[in-house]
C-alpha cells in the first residue's frame, strides 16, 4: 500500500536539490536595486540640504520651501528671521530654507 507520504518523499527525490546561494540571489539583487535607485539618492539630497543650512549667513538671498523670497537679516542655531519686503520680517525654522542664491550665478545667468 502506497501512502501520500511515500509518494511525497519520492517526489522530493527526484527533484534537484538548489544551492541556498542560488535562492537568495533575487533577493540580495532586489536590496542592491532599492539601494541605488532609493536609498543612496535620499542620502545624498540629505547631505546637500545640511551643507546648505550650515552655509546660510546673514545678507543671503534664498528661498524656503513654501516658495517665499527673502534676504536673510537674522540668524541663530534654530531660525533664520528674513527680510520678504522692505520693513516686513518673517522668522523661519533654518530646515525651511530650499536654495539659497549666488549673485555670480546671477549675473553670468543674465549675460547668456
């Protein structure tokens, strides 16, 4: 009398046995993907934006996240307080600033 777990055990005989290499390969293929394509991109635009926070002084013209131009007239450790029109100030958390302008870029910008 044949029994489901003989013909079982069989069946798993004949089957070629695969290295435990071999199946983990698409998995460690997937990680190096989302490590290029997602991971080291964030870290990198990170990077940047600290540089740039660090980088701010009083007298720069930059632009926050929302969109707001300014020219920065106060600075400390956590704020930045810009100047948006003459006589109108705005205090900012520092990590709200997005880019800051160069007057060389500017200028070589309008000669083109």
């Amino acid at each position: 009398m044949i029994t489901t777990f003989t013909v079982l055990a069989q069946a798993a005989q004949r089957q070629p046995q695969r290295s435990p290499l071999i199946q983990l390969l698409p998995l460690l293929g997937m990680v190096v993907i989302f490590y290029f394509l997602l991971i080291r991109p964030q870290q990198r635009r990170a990077r940047q934006q600290r540089e740039l926070v660090q980088s701010l002084e009083v007298g720069d013209q930059v632009v926050t996240i929302g969109g707001m131009h300014g020219t920065i007239r106060e600075l400390n450790d956590e704020d930045v307080t810009l100047e948006v029109s003459p006589g109108t100030s705005v205090r900012f958390v520092r990590q709200a600033i997005a880019r800051k302008f160069v007057l060389e870029d500017e200028e070589a910008g309008e000669g083109s």
